[in-house]
C-alpha cells in the first residue's frame, strides 16, 4: 500500500518542485556613449580599494550617463556588491522591460572605508565590505543601472555581483499546485489501516 503513494510523491518532487538559477545572472552591460571601459563593470574582476578610478572601470566624466546590465532571466534580487568610486553618489535602478525604472538602492560619498579611489560596497552583512543603509527589500527584475547622480564628478563601476534567486514561472507553479492536488487526493481517498 505504501509504494503507490511514495511513487506520487517522487513523481512530483521530480516534476513539480520549481528550479532555481545556478548560473551567475549578469549576461550582458552595455553604457552611455559618454562612458569608458565599458566591459569593465562586468568582467568578473573587482577592482583593488583605492584604486585609481579610470583604470580598469567603466568611468565617466560628464552626467547624465547609465551602465546598465542585463540579466538571464528574471530573478529576485536579495542584494548586491558593487565597486565605485568612493567620493560620488550612485543610485541603483532596477526594471523588467528595460524601459520603466524604479530605484532599487543608493549609495552616497565618503559611505565606504576609503578615502579616495575605488571602493567596495556590500548588501551582505557577512561581507567585510558591507554597508548599512544601502539594504533594499527583495526585488524581480530583469535589468539593473547604475547612474551617477552626484558627487566630484569623476564617476567609475569597477564590478557588480547580484544576490538573487530565481523567479518560478507560472507553468512551474501550476504543475506543483496540481501535483501536489493529486497526491492530496490520492492520500485522502486511501483506505484507513485497521
């Protein structure tokens, strides 16, 4: 009598439990015209603390600009750590079409450990680079900017790494309600032991 309703549940554990993003979510970046080093802020290399801020970054020098990343999915966002030039503020964007924007995060000069140059700035309080009040609550979004928006001027992304987790589709939500339905049904209509 057991094997029937272990069967239901190792085929819905197999079929129904939603799959979670193992692969890093950054997929692409791309900046303003007036932005250098663009490839910089995603090449999986975080720049030194105290780094020059034009070496080795995406770096402008005249605002309005954006360094924008596109992700593989969309995925919640738990948190992020980002290298910046350390005497500017920077506000985080967020979106799941690429065209509305919401702020996700920001971060203001003199935050870091740094007294000039790049530094690292952490959402993650078991990082030694985190950072009170730069925290966000969870976010999905397929796309995330980074814009300066104050500051010396002199603006530079060194890296962005994001917390996330995978956001389920629809299809994966139903097939577990439905085979988790099934198994329900299957359990209750089962004769009692006696």
């Amino acid at each position: 009598m057991m094997k029937k309703p272990l069967a239901a549940l190792a085929t819905c554990a197999a079929f129904c439990a939603p799959t979670w993003a193992a692969t890093p979510p950054i997929v692409s970046v791309s900046c303003s015209t007036n932005v250098s080093g663009c490839a910089f802020a995603a090449d999986g290399s975080f720049p030194a603390e105290g780094q020059f801020y034009q070496s080795q970054t995406a770096f402008w020098t005249t605002s309005p600009a954006t360094v924008t990343f596109a992700l593989s999915a969309p995925v919640l966002i738990t948190g992020y750590e980002a290298s910046l030039d350390n005497n500017d503020d920077y506000r985080f964007e967020w979106s799941l079409n690429g065209t509305t924007w919401a702020t996700l995060s920001t971060v203001t000069a003199g935050l870091g450990e740094i007294n000039g140059g790049m530094d690292t700035f952490s959402t993650n309080p078991a990082s030694p680079e985190f950072v009170t009040g730069i925290a966000f609550a969870p976010t999905s979004a397929a796309f995330v900017r980074i814009i300066g928006t104050g500051g010396d001027g002199l603006f530079a992304v060194g890296e962005l790494t994001l917390f996330t987790t995978a956001v389920p589709e629809a299809s994966t939500w139903l097939s577990l309600t439905v085979g988790l339905g099934a198994l329900g049904l299957f359990v209750r209509r089962r004769p009692a032991a006696g």
